[in-house]
C-alpha cells in the first residue's frame, strides 16, 4: 500500500475552498441583478461577466486539484483516478468555452456534463476492482481504505447521481439552478478529501500494523520468526565422534 503525501491532502482539502470562495468573490462582483439561486457558477466565468477571470481561475486551480488528486490516489485504483482525471480536465475546459451572453453553448454543455458525471461517478470505479472486502486467499493483505470499498463507492455515486439529477430538473425546469448547482458542486469536490483521508488512515493503520512488541518495552517493525526449515540458530554444536 502506498503512502499517501501531506501535499495530496492539502491540494484535496484546497479544492472545496477554491470553488465556495470562488463564486463567492465573483458574485460580490457582479451587479445588482445575479441572484445565486437562481443564476449559474457559469454566468460568472461568462463572456459578460465582471471580472469573470476570478471564477475563471477558480476553476483551474480546481481542475489541477482534480488531476493531483488522481495522480497519486493509488487505492482508488484506475477506473476511478481515470474518472476523477477525466472530471479535473473538463473542469478546466469549461473556462476554454465560456457561456455567451445570450444563449446556451453546446461546447459548454458538453463540457460541463462531462465534468461532472465523471466527478459523479468516479467513487463507484472502485466497485470495479478487488478488494471488496477480507481476503481469505490472502489473509494478510491489507482491507481496502473505507471509502473505496465497494460498497462506500456505489452509496456516494448514488447520492451524487441523485444531486445531478436535481440540478437536471432546475434547469430544465426549475427556478433554482444556482442553488441545486453549488450544492452538487460541493458534495462532489468533498469526495476526493473524504477519498485522500480514507487511504492516508489506512495506509497509518497498515504500516503500524507490523509492529511486534518484544519483551515489554522493546518495540520491534518486522521481526521474523525463525525458519523451522532451516539451520538452526546460535553456536553449532560439538561433534558428537570428536574427542574432547
């Protein structure tokens, strides 16, 4: 199991934060009309925005998040960092296809449907590799950190599908897209925080787990036992045919 490193956290517990202070900075900038609940994190990185390169770089820093995040998630396994890439990605390109004034744009569309179905169901990829829980083949091999258990993976990609499916409604039909949109964007840049804290936990539980205690104060990692098989161990006796 590999290690997580400090900066995975810090870069995965950057990403909730770049995207609320984000949108929360470009709205205060905008006129008096925008309305969060009604109005799009789009609109804010728009063609007509006020000073639409604060939320523009909020969503790059946010898609690089991503896409630090899948390069060092080793216990994700790869359908999930695939995904998870693929999500940090389509991030960055909504801002290379910003929303027009007036009018949808499909190159947008494409690109934020891509983003977030891929961040939606990239804690299901998981469910597509082993373990799935205590190996009894291998009864040494360490449990899997909880959040990629199969399990955990498909609960989050449902609750997840559930807020898609919200915001699908709200701007198909509804009045409060802004709203339905951050609270899916939230929940979805909280899984790889939730993902990275899982695996550095158990990779901690794992590494300790070696520990041997020998006597009572001597501490000991990776202590083996001797070889039944082998020589044995110490001062190799006398010859029994030789004289003394």
């Amino acid at each position: 199991m590999r290690p997580v490193p400090n900066w995975a956290v810090a870069t995965a517990a950057a990403a909730p934060v770049l995207l609320v202070a984000g949108w929360t900075v470009a709205q205060a900038r905008q006129p008096v009309g925008y309305d969060p609940v009604r109005d799009t994190i789009s609109e804010l990185a728009g063609q007509d925005a006020t000073d639409a390169w604060i939320m523009v770089v909020a969503l790059v820093l946010l898609g690089c998040c991503y896409l630090s995040v899948a390069a060092v998630l080793h216990a994700a396994g790869l359908p999930s960092r695939f995904l998870l890439a693929i999500g940090g990605v389509a991030t960055i390109a909504l801002v290379a296809f910003p929303r027009p004034p007036v009018g949808g744009s499909l190159s947008h569309g494409i690109a934020a449907t891509v983003a977030v179905l891929a961040l939606v169901l990239w804690p299901a990829g998981s469910a597509l590799r082993l373990p799935r829980g205590h190996d009894t083949a291998h009864p040494t091999r360490p449990e899997p950190p909880w959040a990629f258990r199969r399990a955990v993976g498909l609960s989050a990609t449902l609750v997840l599908l559930a807020l898609f499916g919200w915001c699908a409604f709200e701007v198909t039909s509804g009045s409060r897209t802004g709203l339905a949109e951050r609270v899916t964007a939230v929940a979805v840049s909280l899984w790889p925080l939730l993902a990275v804290v899982s695996a550095r936990q158990a990779h901690l539980a794992w590494s300790t787990g070696g520990t041997v205690r020998v006597g009572t104060d001597l501490p000991t990692i990776g202590v083996v036992p001797p070889d039944p098989l082998g020589p044995p161990s110490g001062p190799a006796p006398g010859r029994p045919d030789r004289l003394p």
